[in-house]
C-alpha cells in the first residue's frame, strides 16, 4: 500500500504579490520568492504547510472563484492559541470575517476569514473540552 504525506496548497491568483502581502500581513506567512522559466514565483510557508500561489493572465480559461459554501474542496486550516486575540489582531488589520467567533463544539472554537481570490480561511483553537 502507499503512503501518502502532505505536501501543498495551490492558489490560483490575478494578483500574485498582493495575494502573498495579504497572507503575509494576516497570518505571518513567510513569502519565498524563486524564478520558475524565467519569471518569478512566489510561493509561501504558513502553518508549516507549503502554499504556492500561481498567476493567473486574462485569456487563460481560469475561471473566476465560487462563492462560498461551495462543493469540493472549501477551505482550510489554521489553528492558534489565544484566538480571541488573535481575532482582534485580524480585525485590526482589515481581515473580512465570513463568520465571526463561535463555539464550533466543546473545545473548539472558530471562526471563517475571506482572502484573496475568495479563498476560505478557518482560524480555530483546540483545548480540552
């Protein structure tokens, strides 16, 4: 049988440096900038996990983001200790919340932000319940 290890998180962007600034600013994401065929890619380390973010041109058949609650794939992840700080660190600096601050069930409360190119963010805490 397989194994299977995480590796990535892709996001499609018009607007890749403002979409790299954006996670920079919200989440201390640590933005890594290379050259891929001779153009610049900017790829970014959050949470521990690998995020790349990959331009997207006019003409290219991308289509535009869905809104959300969608099918498929609809978020992701990130937890944090003292969220309610950390909630009013985001709130501070402009982040739109989608849901605001609950308790998810015993021990875990959440709360939905929305980046860049309509991409869903959980930001959550876990303790013993």
């Amino acid at each position: 049988m397989a194994t299977f290890t995480y590796d990535h998180i892709h996001i499609r962007s018009t607007d890749p440096e403002k979409t790299a600034a954006y996670y920079e600013r919200m989440f201390e994401a640590e933005i890594i900038r290379t050259m891929q065929d001779g153009a610049t890619r900017i790829d970014m380390k959050i949470g521990g996990a690998n995020v790349f973010i990959a331009p997207v041109t006019v003409g290219s058949g991308v289509n535009p983001p869905p809104v959300t609650p969608y099918q498929g794939l609809d978020h992701f992840g990130l937890e944090v200790m003292d969220i309610d700080k950390v909630v009013a660190d985001l709130k501070s600096k402009g982040a739109e919340f989608t849901m605001e601050l609950k308790q998810a069930r015993p021990g875990v409360r959440i709360c939905f932000v929305r980046g860049p190119e309509g991409v869903s963010i959980e930001v959550l805490e876990r303790k013993p319940a």
